[in-house]
C-alpha cells in the first residue's frame, strides 16, 4: 500500500470516529460520514472495516453504550430518558433492550448499583481508590478550544508509550512545537476492559496544521471543565479516573458531558524513561 493511501485510510477513520464522539447524541448515517470524507458509501463502509476490524454501525452501538453506561453512574440527576436522548438513542425501549444485551442489567438495575458486580470484571473500586485522591480539589473554568495532531491508540497499558514515540518522532520531523501534550480516554475502566479502551496521543497545533504520515488533525471542544491537577506513577491516571467518576461526580453538583475527558501533561511518563507523571486531567461537566 503506498504511503498517501495509507494515511488517507487512517484519516478517514480519524475523521469519521472524531465525528462520532462529537455527535454522539444524533443519528449518525453512514451518508454523513461517507460525505464527510468524500467518498461513497460502499468505499466508506469497506474502508472501516478494513482498518478497524469492526462494523461501523457495532462500534457506534457500542459508543453509545459506553457513554450511557457510565452516565447512569456519574449523573445522578438526570433520568434514564434523558441519558438515553443524551447518547443518541430516541427510542426508550430500543435503548433499554440494547443496554440489557450488552451489560446484563436494565438501565434501572445498573443506575442503583448493579454495574458493581459488573466491574468485577475488570476491577474493583476498592483495588483503585485510596485516600490521596480524596485531597484533590478541582478548578472548575471554562477550557477553550483546542487544535491537536494526534494518533488513535487501543489499550490503556504501557505499549501507549510506542504510540507517543511515534508521534513525538512525527513532531521532530516536521518541526513542531510539542510543548503540550495531550492524553484523550475515551472509556471508564470499571466498565471496559483496560485492553479494549480507547485512548488519544495528541499535541496542540495550530489551526492551519496539515496533517500528513498517518497523523491526523481534531478540535478538542470549547467546555466548562473540572480539573484536576495530580503527580502520581504509571497506573494513577486511570484511578483517578475511577475516583472522579464513581465518587467525586455522583456528589459533585455537577454532571459529566458526553465529552471525552482528557489530561495535559506536564511530565509525561511515557517518554523519556519517566516512572512519574504530572498532569491537569480535563473532565468536561454541565451545572446540574
């Protein structure tokens, strides 16, 4: 495969995934994506597939499920229907069918507690919460908007540091200002398994970026944020996660977006050999 057709395969997976988290909430067609990328829908289809191994109606439902799942534990406030709507279901039913298929419990069922049996599976709270994360007070501020290049990785687990060789290798090469770099997670560990969650390597560019050898462009959207300044080791940014969505949130006054949360690194510990990292970890959240 010559290299313009590679990066141009993994471009339009980029855009079209960056679209489905952006517009998670609406009904998303395999039209609007095709356009969105300038190509037909048959060569769309067959494109994602290709490079992602799954079928791109799959892994919206599966989006969707992921947003819903940890809504229902994060946003106390706002009733099943409204999460439902919030993730891009219209239908009540087909929601709680779809929810029931994928988790084992109703949307009721998992709201009251029932994604703690669920987590097991993955990891317990107790195994991931300890006290210093209960010292951590977040900034709440508006957060403007951002523009990254970016590589797409699977897996919270230490291969992450590859993929930020890589990116920072493209930075170097081509000259760019990598001062601020950029964690995106796109899932709850206590929900997904760790080898299954989506994660972002990113570093801030200017608007007029163009991206080029696989690296692809996103705007990380205007939002009010809380955040979270903590230093901590390999490992401690998905317990603070844990922390922030199943304890400080539910109790918060406010409640998480369907927005990914992201962290700006100011010691990143997958470059350089670091075993420490510092960062300012981004969850973006509305006033209940």
């Amino acid at each position: 495969m010559k290299k313009d057709t590679k990066h141009l395969r993994a471009d339009i997976v980029n855009q079209s995934l960056a679209y489905i988290y952006s517009y998670i909430d609406t009904n998303i067609t395999l039209e609007e994506l095709a356009k969105l990328n300038s190509v037909s829908k048959y060569h769309f289809h067959r494109i994602f597939k290709e490079e992602t191994g799954e079928n791109l109606f799959d892994r919206i439902s599966s989006i969707r499920l992921q947003k819903a799942a940890n809504l229902l534990i994060t946003n106390r406030y706002s009733t099943i229907s409204e999460i439902a709507q919030m993730c891009g279901y219209s239908s009540h039913s087909s929601f709680i069918k779809a929810f029931k298929q994928r988790f084992s419990y109703t949307p009721t069922q998992w709201k009251k507690g029932a994604y703690l049996s669920f987590s097991k599976k993955n990891v317990t709270l107790e195994e991931q919460i300890n006290d210093d994360f209960f010292q951590v007070e977040p900034t709440i501020k508006v957060v403007p908007k951002r523009t990254c290049a970016y590589i797409r990785h699977k897996g919270y687990d230490p291969s992450v540091a590859k993929t930020w060789q890589r990116l920072m290798a493209f930075a170097y090469e081509r000259e760019l200002d990598s001062s601020v770099q950029i964690g995106g997670f796109h899932d709850n560990p206590v929900i997904t398994p760790y080898n299954t969650c989506q994660y972002v390597a990113a570093f801030e560019v200017s608007k007029d970026f163009e991206p080029t050898n696989s690296i692809s462009k996103i705007d990380i959207q205007e939002s009010l944020c809380a955040i979270f300044h903590y230093e901590g080791v390999y490992g401690d940014v998905v317990k603070l996660m844990v922390y922030i969505y199943h304890i400080w949130l539910p109790s918060s006054g406010y409640e998480a977006k369907t927005l990914p949360p992201y962290a700006i690194y100011h010691k990143n510990h997958f470059l350089d050999n670091n075993k420490s990292f510092i960062v300012d970890f981004h969850i973006p959240i509305r006033v209940v």
